[in-house]
C-alpha cells in the first residue's frame, strides 16, 4: 500500500531519426579598425552649488524624517506591546473561570 511506484522510461514508438551531424566551421579573424576619439561633450546644465542655507535646510529635512520614521517604529512597537499585554490577561482570565467552573 505505501510502496513508491517507481516511474519507467517508456521506449520510443514510431520513426526515430538519428542525431544531425554537425560540421565544423572555419574560424575567421576580424580586422580591427582604430576608431576615431569620441568628442568630449558639452556639459548641458551648470553642477549643482550648496549654499550654506541649502545644507542646512537639507540637514534638518534628514533629521525631520529620522524623527518621524522613529515615531512610527516606536508606536507601532508600543501596540504590539499592548496586544501582547491584553492577550495574556485575557488568557489569564479564562484559565482563572475554567478552573473555578471545575471545583
């Protein structure tokens, strides 16, 4: 009843060809032509310059950000905290019921 049935090749019914015979082919070797020194091109818009106001505002946008992503880390640990609290009191409760219900 819980033999593995083991799966057997079947054998080929029909014509069955027999394999192409590939030739081989020649090996050419390309020429290699010097290509011409690509030109250098134009920058087409001036580098960006920070200016003492850009950087800080910039530093104060990536503390902005480092501030609310670790209000939400730390909330979203906070409710975990109390589901966890909530369920091992309820889990206490019941266990408290079922234990007076047998006496």
């Amino acid at each position: 009843m819980l033999r593995p049935k083991i799966p057997t090749m079947p054998q080929p019914t029909g014509l069955v060809t027999p394999p192409a015979v590939i030739e081989p082919t020649p090996v050419t070797t390309a020429t290699l032509t010097p290509q011409p020194a690509p030109a250098t091109p134009a920058p087409s818009r001036p580098a960006v310059q920070l200016t003492p106001g850009t950087a800080l505002a910039l530093v104060g946008g990536g503390t902005a950000v480092v501030l609310v992503v670790g209000a939400v880390l730390v909330s979203m640990l906070l409710a975990v905290a109390i589901t966890a609290t909530s369920t091992a009191v309820c889990a206490v409760v019941i266990r408290s019921l079922l234990t007076r219900r047998d006496r």
